[in-house]
C-alpha cells in the first residue's frame, strides 16, 4: 500500500506540474506568436486557440484532481472490501459474483466520470464551437456504449474467471490465447457490426475525389472493402479520417466534415497518411507490443493470486479472482507511468514515417502540408506547448515539427534528383529555397 501511494502520488504530482506548465508557456506566447504560427493562424485565431487550450487544461487538472481523490478514498476506505463482502454473501456462482463485483465498480467511476463528459461536451466544447451533440444523443450514446460493454465483457469475464479456476498453473497462457483470439474477431467485425450502432456510413458519391482515392489505394497496393463517409457532423465539427478493421474487412472512413472543409488533394494526402500506417506495419507493431504487455500483466496476475499481503493492503478479506483483476487495473497507471514517454516518442516516430510515405506517395508536400493546417486552424490546436509536456503527452509530433520534418526530408529528395541529373519542378525549387 505504501508503495501504490508513492506512486500514485508520484505520478499525479508530476502530471499535475506539466499541466501547470503547460498553461504557463501557452499563455506567455498569446501575445509572442512565433514567426510561423501566423501563417498557420491569424492573430483571432490564434489568440482563441490559446483560450481552448488553457481552458481544456484548466478543466482537465480540476477532474484529474478529483478523479484521484475519488480512488483513494475508494483505496483508503476499504470500499473494495466492503463491496467485495456483499457480492460474497449473494448465492450465485464465483464466476457471477466477479461480473458482477467488477460492473459495480464500473458503474461507480462512470457515475463519477458524468458530470465531468457532460461539463466538457455542454460548456467548453459548446462554447468554442464544436458542440453538435444533443443531450438526448449523448445519453443515447452511453446508454448503446454501456449496452454494448455489457454483451461483450460478459462472457469475456466469465472466460476468464473459469479460464483461472480449471486451467491450472498455465491458466494465463490459455486466458491470453482466448482474449487474443476475441480482440481479433472484434477487430474484424467492428466496422460491419459494432461502429454502424453509433453513425450512420454510407458509400463515398461517385466523383472526381473517389477516383482518386481509389487510384491511390491502387497504385499504394492497399486493398479495401470500400469508402464511407461517416456523419461525425452530428456530434462535432472536429474532422477525421481513418481505416479500420483487418484483412478484407478494412474500409476507408471519412468524417463528413472533413470532405466540408477540405481540398481533394489534402483529403488524398490524409489517407495516404493513414494507408502508411499499415504499410509501414505500425498497426502489427503496435498490436503486438499491446499483445506483450497483456502476456506480461496475465503472468503477473497469476503471481499475484496466491499472495494474501496484496489483497489484504486494499481491504480485501481473501484472494479472489475478481479482486485481483480489478486491483491489477488499479495499479497498472502508478506503476508504469513512467513509461509513457517511451510509448509517445515511440508513436511520434510512426508519425514522422506516415508523413514521409505520404508525401512520397502524392509527390509532393502541398497536400499533406494544407491538411494538417486546416486540421489545426479548424480545431484550435495547441500551436506551441511546453516542450516537456508534449514530449510526455503527444502521441503526434507538434504541427511545427511535423511541417519542418516534411520540408527537411522533400529538400533532400529533390536536392538528391537534381545532383542525379533530374530536374525539378518549380514548386520544388521554391520550397528549397525557401528551406535554404
């Protein structure tokens, strides 16, 4: 227990500084934009993204800040136990009594959790803009997402529970196995079955910016089942784009918004940004490195099962399956917070690589370049945060950074084709002397 509180103290205090941090450095620059920022942002502009930003952040310490002191007054109190003892007492099943041990708990942090969604959807997205959600569609959605949660953890849970108690020592390679097994089929069926709950997708129109969409995924080899325009429209103006599903399941999706305030080309640059993903095999990658930290956390459950100190820190009466998953979850942020940068710059690199094949792909910068300018200017996106706090934050490189690294490697290509003999566009010679 001394430990958990350690690190858990740890960790909010150093996320805690960053933000402050963070909220210091963006506001110094409201009125010292650096040079590039304006062409990115005119000075309206920019000065209201700096709001957004400061007041997202603001937000964000407030509910991190209660969110904490809510789990460690569940920690400290010994509700874990408590709860724990009344589904011991009910006369059902071990397996019964872990579902429900563990949707009592999920229950209570989203409980928790509401005011605060309800707070940023309503106000702060609403008040800068974003907001097209109803009240009544933003009900509609938990209630489908707890809905959902419940048909698919259910018997993930059950599995689970027999999974440790009839399996043996090994349990947790077999649990690992089956889970495995599940988040595949999930992945497949998700874009057919599952996302088609919450929007509406319909096939992208016949037209000039399908042809080359699909000329693209052609000429990238990227085979899909289609193109689809989803209507994010009806909850954000935030815009979006992305692939999903595996093997022959994946589809092409466009948010509505994104075809409304994008050129074709910045569209096709996007996509090939995300074709690059798989590619460049980031989402093997990533899939299996997710699949190593679950093997990981199964075998330390299993270590954990049989040693009663763990359960009898956090109020617990007696090892129990249910128990040790749950305090696992619990233990997992404060543990391995630290690590976190890794996985961002990690992220970032993937990033740097996705902007480089798509650019390689569309034969110039232009595209990619504008997308991700409007993608900034029509989010109010964060132009310069503290630098520590995106190093431990971001999963995607700062716009700046981004334009930079684009500008760097496209000068080098084409200052590699000239000295080859080849001869450069115009726009390309521009653009190196504009970098020289």
């Amino acid at each position: 227990m001394i430990l958990y509180l350690v690190l858990f103290s740890a960790r909010y205090v150093w996320e805690s500084a960053l933000n402050l941090a963070n909220q210091r450095f963006v506001r110094s620059r409201r009125d010292d934009p650096p040079r590039w920022a304006a062409e990115i942002m005119d000075r309206e502009t920019y000065s209201r993204s700096i709001d957004y930003t400061f007041t997202r952040s603001r937000f964000s310490l407030l509910s991190d800040t209660f969110g904490s002191f809510f789990l460690l007054a569940i920690v400290l109190t010994g509700t874990l136990g408590t709860l724990d003892a009344l589904v011991r007492r009910l006369n059902v099943g071990f397996a019964t009594q872990g579902v429900l041990f563990y949707f009592l708990i999920a229950a209570g942090f989203g409980l928790f959790s509401l005011p605060f969604s309800l707070y940023r959807q309503f106000v702060i997205e609403e008040h800068f803009g974003f907001n097209r959600m109803t009240w009544r569609l933003f009900f509609l959605d938990a209630l489908k997402g707890l809905a959902v949660s419940a048909a698919l953890l259910t018997p993930v849970l059950y599995g689970l529970f027999m999974f440790m108690a009839e399996t043996g020592r090994f349990w947790w390679i077999y649990a690992f196995c089956a889970l495995a097994l599940f988040q595949l089929v999930i992945t497949v069926i998700y874009p057919s079955l599952i996302a088609p709950l919450f929007n509406r997708f319909s096939p992208l129109p016949e037209g000039e910016l399908r042809d080359r969409i699909n000329a693209l995924a052609v000429k990238l080899g990227f085979r899909t089942r289609g193109i689809y325009v989803m209507d994010g429209s009806r909850r954000t103006k935030h815009a979006n784009a992305y692939f999903t599903g595996l093997g022959r399941a994946k589809r092409i999706v466009l948010f509505d918004t994104l075809i409304n305030q994008m050129e074709q080309e910045e569209i096709v640059s996007v996509l090939a940004h995300e074709i690059a993903h798989e590619k460049k095999k980031h989402t093997i990658k990533r899939l299996a490195v997710n699949a190593a930290a679950s093997l990981l956390a199964f075998w330390i459950l299993s270590g954990l099962l049989t040693y009663s100190p763990f359960f009898e820190a956090f109020g617990f009466e007696a090892p129990s399956y249910h128990a040790a998953l749950v305090l696992i979850s619990f233990c997992a942020g404060p543990f391995v917070f630290f690590l976190q940068p890794l996985f961002a710059l990690w992220s970032r690199k993937h990033e740097y690589e996705a902007d480089r094949f798509a650019v390689e792909a569309v034969g110039d910068t232009k595209g990619l370049r504008g997308a991700l300018t409007r993608l900034s200017r029509n989010s109010l996106a964060n132009l310069t945060p503290h630098p520590w706090y995106s190093f431990y934050h971001y999963s995607h490189p700062t716009l700046g950074e981004r334009i930079a690294a684009m500008q760097s490697s496209h000068v080098r290509e084409e200052t590699g084709k000239a000295a080859a003999g080849a001869e450069p566009g115009p726009a390309a010679l521009r653009e190196a002397g504009d970098e020289a």
